[in-house]
C-alpha cells in the first residue's frame, strides 16, 4: 500500500471544513482521506508548532541542513569523538591502576 503526502494547504481545507461543518466523517468521506488520518491533522494543526511552521517546510520529507549548519555539525562531532576518546583513554588508565594495586587498605 503506497502512502499518499498532501500539501499542507489541503491539509489545512479539510481541517477548516470540519471546523465549519463540526463533524469530520462527511468531511473524510467527501475528499477520500482516511478519518483517523483527518483527525491526526486536527490534533496537529492545535500544536504551535504547526502553525509557525511554512508550508514548504511542512512538504519536506527529511531534514537537509545548509552548508553552514553541515560544517558546523561536523565540528562538533569531532570535537564530541575527540572528547570521548580522552574519556575512554582514562577509563583504561583507571582500570589498569586499580588492577596493579593489591587488595585491601596499605598501612603504609
């Protein structure tokens, strides 16, 4: 079963259809969307989000960032592998330490 994408506009008819109407089954019915579809839409569109958002942002599938955000991105990221290295170098170190170290408390 292949999955239908409608554009926002669309999206943003029907939910002022059922506002106008009060009921979403002849709404559904009438333009052949899924009920349980239509009332998703409805729950979404009360989110702030929602309508902050544009319309061609709302169309897009995935995320792509811009060239700048990339490289940025990037950056952190070996900044975050080269911090987790270190973290790991000591861990290792640690462990060695207490391996060499005899049990039990030196009175020394």
């Amino acid at each position: 079963m292949t999955r239908k994408r409608y554009p926002k506009e669309f999206k943003d008819q029907l939910i002022q259809e059922v506002a106008e109407i009060g009921n979403a089954v002849p709404v559904a019915k009438r333009h052949e969307v899924n009920l349980k579809t239509l009332y998703r839409w409805i729950s979404q569109s009360r989110h702030k989000a929602w309508q902050v958002t544009s319309a061609g942002t709302k169309k897009t599938a995935v995320y792509i960032p811009s060239h700048q955000e990339f490289r940025q991105l990037e950056s952190e990221n070996e900044k975050l592998k080269k911090i987790l290295g270190e973290k790991d170098l000591e861990i290792a170190i640690l462990r060695d330490l207490v391996k060499k170290q005899p049990p039990g408390f030196q009175t020394e």
